[in-house]
C-alpha cells in the first residue's frame, strides 16, 4: 500500500436488489476460496485463497436483510480489500472470456451457478460489478457526510449535498436506491 491510500468510508445502499447481488457475490467468491483451500495452489484459480478469501467476507458483510430506504449503512473499506475485490473480478472476467489459464475457474463455477443460484457467469460478474461500483465510488461527499454521522451533526444543506451526490453517483452507476 502507498501512503496515499487510507481506509476511506464507504456508503452502502439498503435496496434489495444491491444486498442480492452482494449475498451472491460473496457465497461465490467463497466457493472459489474453498475450492482453491482445498486444491492448495495459489496458481489454479489465478489468484491466492487469501485473496478470494478477502473479497468473499468483505462482500458478504455488505448485504442487509433491513432493505427499508432510511437504513443508512456505512463500511471502512481497506485500501487492500478493494484490490482483493478488483482482482478477483479480473480472474472471472477471464474465466468468463475463456482465457486458457482460467480453464480451472471457467470449469468450476457454471454448474454450480445454474444448480444452485439460477445464475450464469456473465449475470454473476454482472452482479460484481455493480457491487463494485458501490466500493469504488470514493467521493469527498462520502467523508463529509460519514463525519457529520459520526458527530451528530445536521449541517443543514452540506449534509443533504453530500447525502444527494451519492445518491447520484448510485443511479449513474446504475444501482436502485
């Protein structure tokens, strides 16, 4: 890590569809992980457990059952998850473009995917990258807005900007709020 990157907050969305797509996403990651634990080669899956392992508990944590729209939730995102999570992003976009040396992930997943979540690759990396849009987004809003919370202060129009920039930066993405 340089010393430019630092634990930044990360707003999370309530809506049902946005925790879905991260419940999903981190059972699969974690399905990976295991497999790739059980093989024990950091080579077979492209990246190591540890990073599967990473991404699949950070992502299951963002999920909530409490989809009401006034549910405000916010995670310390580590600069290292976000990698972990980009990274294994990449090794399924690949497995997905059936790139030779993802042949172990491409042969892992479909199966299960249809079987058990009524999924496909595509849609699942789809699903990713929406929860990706969410972690990634790093706007000063965020900080500002993650500070007032946390000093039970009402900045008046300062908190509402704040609260709305994200808001917008979610319905660019595509995300329901």
């Amino acid at each position: 890590m340089n010393s430019t990157e630092r634990d930044r907050p990360v707003f999370l969305p309530s809506g049902y569809g946005w925790s879905a797509d991260a419940r999903l996403v981190g059972r699969i990651l974690g399905v990976v992980g295991a497999a790739a634990g059980r093989h024990l080669d950091d080579t077979r899956f492209i990246e190591p457990i540890l990073t599967w392992q990473i991404a699949a508990e950070e992502i299951s944590d963002c999920a909530t059952a409490d989809n009401r729209p006034e549910n405000v939730r916010i995670m310390i995102l580590r600069p290292h998850v976000l990698t972990a999570v980009w990274a294994c992003h990449q090794a399924l976009v690949r497995a997905c473009g059936h790139d030779d040396d993802a042949e172990h992930l491409a042969d892992l997943l479909p199966d299960y995917l249809r079987d058990f979540h009524h999924t496909d690759m595509r849609s699942m990396i789809d699903a990713l990258e929406r929860v990706l849009a969410v972690l990634a987004l790093d706007l000063p809003a965020a900080r500002t807005l993650a500070t007032c919370i946390a000093l039970s202060t009402d900045l008046g129009n300062t908190r509402r900007a704040a609260r709305d920039e994200i808001l917008n930066a979610w319905r660019r993405a595509g995300i329901a709020v």
